[in-house]
C-alpha cells in the first residue's frame, strides 16, 4: 500500500478549509480572513512543525509515520471514517477500531476544547490519557506524552512509587484495589488477546503487590465520590471527578471540579495562575 501524495494533499486541505477555529476551541479574532484554519493551527493542534504540516499538504516531504497521521486525524477532529481515509492515502493500515481505538470521537474533542478553565481528559477504560486540557496537564502531569505500558496509571501505579505521590496517602490501597478490580472487568469484557490482557500479564511478572490482589478475585468496585490529591506546589486538593462515557469507544472523559467557596475551589483558581509549568 503505498502513499497518494496528491490524494492526500486534497484531503488535508479540504478538512482544513471547512473546520472553523470555534470548532477546536480557538477564537476566530476580528481581523481573520481565512475561511477555515490556517496552516499553523492545524500544525499545532496535531502537535508538529507548521513547515512539516505544509509540505504534507504541498504534496511533499516524507513519508509521515502512523504516528503523525494519527495526530493530524485528532487535530482536524476527525471522524473515525476519515482518518481511516487518512491512513490510506498515507499509505498505512488504519488502527484499531472500537474499544481498544485511541480515537477521540470529533464530539468529544468540541467538548474538551471548550473546558479551557477546569482540569480535564479524555482516558481509555485501561487509564491511558489521550487528550488532556491545559489545566490538566498543571494537575495531574503531561500524562498523554506516555507511550508502551507507562501510558496506564495503573501500571504506572504498580511499577512507579512515584506515580502515587500525587494522591492522598490514606487512598493508596483503595486506589490499588479499586484499579485491579476494573482491569479484570476490561479483560473479562476485550477477552484474552485484549491490550488488557497484555497489561495483567505484564504486571503479573513485575509486581508482586499486583499478584497479590489480582489473586483476591475482587470485582465490580467504584470511584470514591471525591478524589483527594496532592499538588507539589498546591498541597491538598478535594475534587468531584464527573464522567461522560463514549459507548462507541468506552473512553471517558473527565472533569474535576471542586464546591465554590471551597479551600480547594481557590487552589484550582490559582493553579490556572501556575499552569503546566508546575505540574507534578
């Protein structure tokens, strides 16, 4: 399957055209002339050099990797028929539909794009990040740069002490628990060939605490009303986590907010002050 550099060319500069920057969460400005993005945004919505992004749609450059169509098909909030397009006029067998797709459904993206003042992210049901708001990235870490296993809080959370410092220590075995116990909900539901079959074997072999409590057999345990974290520059923070669920892909997104008047509702305003740059 090889590449169609001018199929692909058309078809970048045909989504770029009819996406309108109120669509991704960026201000359109009074002085704009563009119909659709400019170049640049796409460029960084996707994560990439702008010169990168325009070759591509010059019909030039290099081959792109999986990779880096995967992040142009999110930056141009794709749908999963698109990017499967995408993938083939890159040249590339599109990815993984369903339960185990890192896909952001475009619908999902509108709606984390207009939380810019509240921490949030869209996860997978294994707790991989996908996409986080920038106060999300200034709570928890930039966790959607992970890749292999690591990109899991659970894994990280059985082979990383230091994963856990960013949570209450009087949650720890709860937290062990209640993350084991969804992980065999994963499996028992993707089957044995699943990424979360993979994950427990993995885990199996690297952490005897996760052995010991995957050996209890415990199933169907729930998030705590409220999650209790530990900013380093923060200190203690009491937050409500909501949820919407994508049936189509079973990914998440949440949304961490605290009780107006609240100690913690003031140090979320002030951690939108520190931003990223202090994030755990």
């Amino acid at each position: 399957m090889g590449i169609d550099r001018v199929g692909l060319a058309e078809f970048l500069r045909m989504r770029r055209d009819v996406l309108q920057p109120e669509d991704v969460g960026l201000p359109r400005g009074q002085r704009r002339r563009t119909e659709g993005l400019r170049r640049e945004e796409v460029a960084a919505l996707s994560h990439m050099s702008a010169d990168y992004y325009a070759r591509l749609e010059r019909g030039s450059g290099p081959l792109p990797s999986e990779q880096m169509i995967a992040s142009i098909a999110q930056g141009l909030h794709l749908s999963v028929d698109e990017r499967d397009h995408l993938f083939r006029l890159a040249g590339h067998r599109p990815p993984t539909r369903g339960v185990e797709s890192d896909h952001v459904s475009p619908g999902m993206l509108r709606i984390l794009d207009r939380l810019e003042d509240t921490p949030a992210e869209v996860v997978t049901e294994l707790g991989e990040t996908l996409r986080q708001t920038a106060l999300g990235v200034a709570l928890t870490g930039d966790t959607a740069r992970l890749t292999g296993p690591q990109r899991s809080i659970g894994f990280r959370w059985f082979t990383d002490p230091r994963s856990r410092d960013l949570y209450d220590p009087r949650d720890h075995a709860f937290l062990a628990r209640l993350w084991v116990s969804g992980l065999r909900e994963v499996m028992a539901r993707n089957g044995p060939e699943s990424r979360a079959a993979e994950l427990c074997r993995i885990l199996r072999d690297e952490s005897e605490e996760f052995r010991v409590l995957w050996d209890r057999q415990e199933i169907g345990l729930r998030p705590q009303d409220t999650k209790r974290f530990i900013h380093p520059e923060l200190g203690a923070l009491d937050l409500s986590c909501q949820s919407l669920i994508d049936p189509g892909s079973s990914q998440a997104l949440l949304v961490y907010t605290a009780v107006p008047g609240s100690e913690s509702h003031d140090k979320l305003k002030l951690l939108s002050v520190l931003g990223p740059q202090y994030a755990p």
